[in-house]
C-alpha cells in the first residue's frame, strides 16, 4: 500500500491494521517517508482518533523501532515517572533523585521543550558540561552504579519517536490522545522498567485543559500498558497556574536545587511527595502514604536526595561547582510585569504564560530553534491572591526589549482579575488517582 492510501485510510476515519501501522513506522525509520507525509498522517489521527488496538500496535512498532535498555543484576527495582508535561513542571529535577536515594533505580529517559511546556533536558543542561545525549552502554552503566540517569533519546534507542516528537511539536498535532500515549509509553518501556508512574496534567496550561479529557488520557495510558503487564499508576494534577514560582531553564533549576535541599515552595513538594509515593509503592518499599511521605521528606532534609543529583550531575559531566549559585546563569535583565487593577487573581491562562517563556526564548517557536536558558519570569500573584494596582505580578528575566514586550503583553492578557470582594476558588493540586 502507498503511504498515501495509508493517510486517507485514516483520514477518512478507518481503521488501519497492525500490518499498515508497522509499514509506516518502518518507513518512516528508513527515511522513505518524508516529514510532510508524516504531519499528514499525525494530523489525520489528531482527526479521526485511533482504536485502542490501533494505539497499542503504534506504541510497539516505534518500540520495536530502536534497542531497550538491557536488564542487569543490580539491585532495586527500575521504576520511572512521566508528566504530560506544563508551565514551571520541574518536578522530575526533585522527584527523580529523591526516589533514587531510597534505593529505587531510575532510568529516566526525558524530552525537550514542546509547544508551550518546558523540557527536562533543557533544563538539566542549564548545567556547564552537563550531557544528555548519551549512549545506551552510558545511560545501563549510570543505572547500575548511579541508580539514576536522566538522558534523552538515543539514535539506538529511540530515534523514531524522537522526530515524531518533534514533528509534533511543530505543527499543532500534539493534543492527541493516541499520540501522546503511543509517544509516552513506548519511551518508557524502552527502560526496561518494572513499573511507571504518570503525572498527567489538566487545567489551562495542560495539553488536556478539561479533567475528562485528563481522565480519558490517563486511562487510555494505563489501559495500553497493561497489556505488557507493567504496574501502572496515573496521577491526575492540577495546571491551572505555573507549578511553583520559576518558570524557564535556569530558573527552574534554581527552585528545583532549593527543594533538594529541603526548601522549595509547597506546592511542587505536594506533588513530588505524592509520585514519590506512588513510585515507591510500585517499587515494593512502602505501601503506606504517610510513613512514605516523612521517609521522603527526611531525604530532601538530609541532603540524601541533593547528594544523588549530584552524583548523576557529575557523572554525566556537569560541574558541580555550579550548583552552588546557579542565579549567576540567570539572565542580569530583570523588570516586572504589573498588575493594571486592583482585585483578585480570578483565573490565569497557563497556556498563554508558556508562550509568555517561549517568546522570552526559554521555549521552541520551530524545530531547531535555540534555547536561551538564562532567560524566564518568577510567578509573584497565584490564584486567589488580592492584588493591587502597580503591584507586579511576575518578575521577568529578559534578553532584549522586543522579548520582554511580547512577553509582558501575553502574561497580562493570561491574568485575570477580577474586583469582586469574593476571594476566588483555588483548584485542588491532585485531582486524581487512576491505578490499574
């Protein structure tokens, strides 16, 4: 079958087979399908939709299209988290060493940024040196002797999945269901996990704005995976608002050492404590929420949990030096963004605060574009805050005067404030929890 046929098979809502689906894969993998053809096809799914059977055959043929990671004889279970992704989400930068320092082994295998969300890599490689291309003997090596790597996708690994991934992000065919899933789950499984816990995101800065949609996203990732027999859980939490106060790269990462080191602001500790919990569950080591939880919070108190960032750091050639003050990688161009009028925060389009970090350059406008780690905001007003009128609401750190403007015009539409002398209702953090 000519791949065409293939995109208006789906195009007009069929079914394709498993044989179909393996074809185009393959393909696409030997470069006989060009990236146009592909987004024809992405946007087709995005279209039509796909069956659960048609989702599961992807999710195996970009899996069977790259190595997995061999198993080994170390000690401790492999175990990984994924977020869907959101504004401020550095939750991997806390939750992935603080499980690691508990004897869990973590082979995260993490993106880039995509549309309005940021990137773990990116921001790991805020750090001089650090490296997060790394081959599959590299990344086997740093779980056997580090219990942890954070590494992207490698050309034997996973080079298929990554273009898709790309391609994705550049033409408005990520809020897919299927793709999400096939793109999320065969990244995972190329791990060799033992189990995997899922941060999926709702709210205005979410790929999946409305819970149901959350909810259908979550369950379509734990029914795939468990047909390969993989403990699963999907924890549903709240992007109605930037998680914690950094938004960007460097920025980040700065909030992200203060939580390591028993610091950090509470709602991005609520969080991590709940996947840590949940991947320690999965791991065999505590069943019990709050004996697990103190357990946590003793390694982030300890230094155990900023010991093991380290090791990972250094092990993958970072400088760990750098660590001490990462502020000195922030950008020097500081201003803030004003609040117009007196009132309540009432609502704040988080999606429009990802493009504010994009345009700032800590984002992708196109494939191949540049990361500007140093630049990002702080989030000064949350939800339900009473502000006044000059007050800032965000504090911005810019590269030039055209950026900071276009930035500046985003976060002010994304804020709303209403005058109201009801303080408004703050969403819940962790809406839900589906397990298997």
């Amino acid at each position: 079958m000519l791949f065409q046929d293939i995109i208006k098979k789906k195009r007009d809502g069929e079914e394709l087979s498993s044989g179909e689906i393996t074809s185009l894969v393959r393909s696409f993998a030997a470069g006989e399908i060009p990236d146009y053809q592909m987004t024809a096809f992405l946007m087709a799914v995005c279209w039509r939709g796909m069956s659960s059977h048609e989702t599961a055959c992807l999710t195996e043929a970009l899996l069977a299209s790259g190595k997995t990671l061999p198993a080994d004889s170390a000690p401790g279970r492999r175990i990984d988290k994924h977020s869907t992704g959101g504004v401020g989400d550095k939750v991997s930068l806390v939750l992935a060493p603080l499980v690691a320092s508990m004897g869990v082994r973590v082979p995260m295998i993490s993106g880039r940024a995509l549309g309005h969300t940021g990137g773990t890599l990116d921001k790991l490689e805020s750090i001089p040196g650090f490296r997060s291309q790394l081959s599959v003997e590299e990344i086997s090596s740093g779980i056997r002797d580090v219990g942890l790597v954070i590494a992207g996708e490698t050309d034997e690994l996973l080079s298929t999945e990554r273009r898709l991934y790309a391609l994705r992000g550049v033409t408005a065919t990520v809020e897919s269901v299927p793709l999400i899933t096939a793109s999320i789950l065969s990244k995972k499984f190329a791990e060799g996990l033992d189990g995997l816990v899922l941060d999926v995101k709702t709210g205005s800065g979410a790929f999946m704005r409305e819970i149901d949609a959350a909810r259908a996203l979550a369950r379509s990732l734990v029914s795939i995976a468990r047909a390969t027999n993989k403990p699963v859980v999907a924890v549903i939490t709240d992007m109605s608002q930037p998680l914690g106060a950094m938004v960007g790269n460097a920025t980040e990462l700065v909030e992200a050492v203060e939580t390591l080191q028993g610091g950090g602001p509470e709602d991005l500790v609520r969080v991590t404590l709940e996947l840590g919990f949940q991947m320690l569950r999965l791991a065999g080591l505590c069943d019990d929420r709050e004996e697990a939880q103190l357990r946590l919070r003793k390694n982030l108190g300890d230094g155990s949990a900023m010991n093991k960032f380290l090791e990972m750091v250094m092990r993958q050639g970072g400088d760990a030096t750098s660590l001490e003050d990462l502020t000195k990688y922030v950008s020097r161009n500081v201003r803030d963004v004003c609040s117009p009028m007196s009132g309540y925060i009432a609502g704040i389009d988080t999606y429009k605060m990802g493009l504010g970090a994009v345009v700032l350059g800590a984002g992708r406008k196109r494939l191949g574009d540049t990361i500007d780690h140093s630049t990002g905001y702080k989030v000064l007003a949350r939800l339900g805050d009473r502000i006044d009128k000059g007050a800032p609401l965000t504090k911005v750190f810019y590269r030039d005067e055209a950026s900071f403007s276009e930035a500046e015009r985003l976060i002010l539409e994304a804020y709303g404030i209403s005058d109201s002398n009801v303080e408004p209702s703050v969403p819940r953090l962790i809406h839900e929890i589906i397990a298997e």
